[in-house]
C-alpha cells in the first residue's frame, strides 16, 4: 500500500524526468531511476516483513472490569528472512467488526528523545498497560530470526463487561525506507469473560426484611418448624405430646404426631431491563451497565449472606429467568 511519502517520490521523478527531457541532462534521469528504484525496494521489502508470521495468544479466562488483564503474546517467523522494524499489533477484543488492515502513525520524537531513549526498543519490550477501554496494542520487534520465536507479555485496563471470543493480531511494517506499508491479519480464537464490577456493602434492608434465610429453592417441600401441614408419622421418644393427631390415634390404636413443613424464605428476584432504549445506542449500553454493577453488588451480597437469588432479563419482550 502506498503511503503520502512514496507519493511525493513519485512525484519528485516525474518532475526530474520532465527536466532531464528539457535539459538534456543524464544525471537527471539517473536520479529518477534511483527513486523509482528505492520505492520499489521499499514495497517489496515491506511486502515480506509482514508474510509467513505465526501468532499465538495466551490470556486469563474471567476477570472484573476493574482487574488488570495480562495477554501473552507468541510469535514465530515462519520464513526465510530475517524481520526487522517489524510491528505487532493486538487488536481491541471490544471492536465488533475489526479492520481488515491497519494504519499506525507513530508519535513524534524530538532527536534528543531518541538519543537519550533509542530509535527502538529491543524486542519483547512494551509499555506496562495499553490505553483504558482497550484499543490497540502494538509492539515494535527490531528484529527477528529466520525460525526464531518471540514472547511477550502485556496488560489490558478497563474492558468492558461482556463475552469476546476472538480478535485479531496484525502485523505491520513500513520498510526499511518508510516508502510504502503492509498489514497482514491472524484472527485467533480467543475466550474473556469479563464480570461487572461490584461494591462491597455491609448490609441492604431489602434483604432485612426477608425473615428467613435458606439455599433450599421454594418448592421443595421439607420437614421442620413451621405453620404447613406436612403429613403424620409414628410416636418417638422425645416428641411433645401436643404434636399427638388424637384422631389418627384413636383410629389405629397407636400414638401419632403431625409434621410440618419448614418455612422457606422468599427468593430475591433481580430484573435486568435489557430492553431498547430510547436516546441512542450508547445511552441505552451505559444504562445497561450501570445496572449490571448493582445488580452484581446486590446479587454478590445475598448469596454470601445466605439469601437465595434469581437473576431474570428480557428476551424481546418476555422475561426469563437464569
């Protein structure tokens, strides 16, 4: 892919051409053919750096919105010549529909910066978190061996909530003149589940005014203290004798008690409105999200304090229960 500066070459040898035609003069025309020359060296050059790569992506399964995610990154030159100046980029696990290719613009140094720091940083070097939200990831190699493999780490700040299966990891290169530029793309199949954050809270009077607490869901009946009537059985040592049914007593001729059912408490329902909203895309994913952080807070807090819970969200108009 050309870039502005192979554009301004061009230009500049059709211009020396233009002169050497009027001017009679060779070493004009020689000048042209040199450029022309060093912009197609630089295409083919950038061309190679960016084929034959392999990539391989390492990275935690779960992780909290507000947690730091460290991605392992390993790439291996599959080709016959050696790479240099060559960047990799980890795409944005965020982005829906990644880009087929690439542009990267490097930020401007000063040469005493790049006296003081260097003109590039030796491989597997990376800055210690990429940008919050996500974005891309790039790390510049220097160089890279014929069969030779690289690994490097780096870490990722504030994703957002959600599940992302796959992203891609490109690779890209300028050349050795900066002339014309190349992108290739590896889509690797990578799993993140990323939790919403949550609060911790010491108490919630929603929950206070639930008088019992218990794992066992509603429905199922069991034995224990309560007002239900669950069945008689036969008379054991240690039963109270106001728990005697008289009647069933005198019917078989042996003492019985009654049994009752055990209270169960109430089931917290938590109600996510995943519906559309009116005011935009973004309003209606921030809004979300913002629920999705306190229902995690209120769900987190019942289930450590005992409370059974039922989370429940819309499937186009109708709620359903998970």
């Amino acid at each position: 892919m050309p870039s502005a500066r192979s554009a301004a070459v061009v230009s500049l040898s059709l211009a020396m051409l233009l002169i050497g035609i009027n001017a009679q003069s060779g070493w004009l025309f020689w000048l042209a053919g040199l450029l022309i020359a060093a912009l197609f060296v630089s295409w083919m050059d950038s061309l190679l750096q960016v084929r034959n790569m392999e990539a391989e992506r390492t990275l935690q399964p779960e992780v909290f919105e507000e947690e730091t995610l460290e991605i392992t990154l390993r790439v291996r030159n599959r080709g016959r010549f050696q790479r240099h100046l060559l960047v990799v980029v980890d795409g944005d696990p965020g982005d829906e529909d990644p880009p087929k290719r690439i542009r990267l613009k490097p930020p401007r140094r000063r040469l005493g910066e790049i006296l003081r720091e260097g003109a590039a940083p030796e491989n597997g070097s990376s800055p210690e978190t990429n940008p919050i939200g996500g974005g891309l990831a790039p790390l510049l190699l220097s160089r890279l061996a014929p069969g030779e493999e690289l690994v490097f780490s780096y870490k990722r700040l504030g994703l957002r909530r959600g599940v992302y299966r796959s992203w891609p990891v490109y690779f890209y290169s300028e050349g050795t003149l900066g002339l014309s530029r190349h992108c290739s793309r590896i889509d690797l199949p990578s799993r993140l589940a990323v939790f919403p954050s949550y609060v911790e809270i010491s108490a919630l009077p929603l929950l206070e005014t639930l008088p019992y607490r218990s794992m066992v869901p509603k429905y199922v009946a069991a034995r224990g203290d309560g007002l239900d009537f669950y069945g008689v059985r036969e008379f054991r040592p240690g039963d109270s004798l106001s728990r005697v049914h008289w009647r069933t007593t005198a019917r078989i001729g042996d003492l019985v008690v009654q049994e009752y059912e055990r209270e169960q408490g109430t089931r917290l329902l938590v109600l996510l409105d995943n519906r559309g909203r009116e005011g935009g895309r973004r309003e209606a994913r921030n809004c979300l999200d913002v629920q999705a952080r306190v229902a995690a807070t209120v769900v987190r807090f019942a289930l450590l304090s005992g409370y059974p819970v039922t989370l429940a969200a819309y499937r186009g108009s109708e709620p359903l229960t998970y």
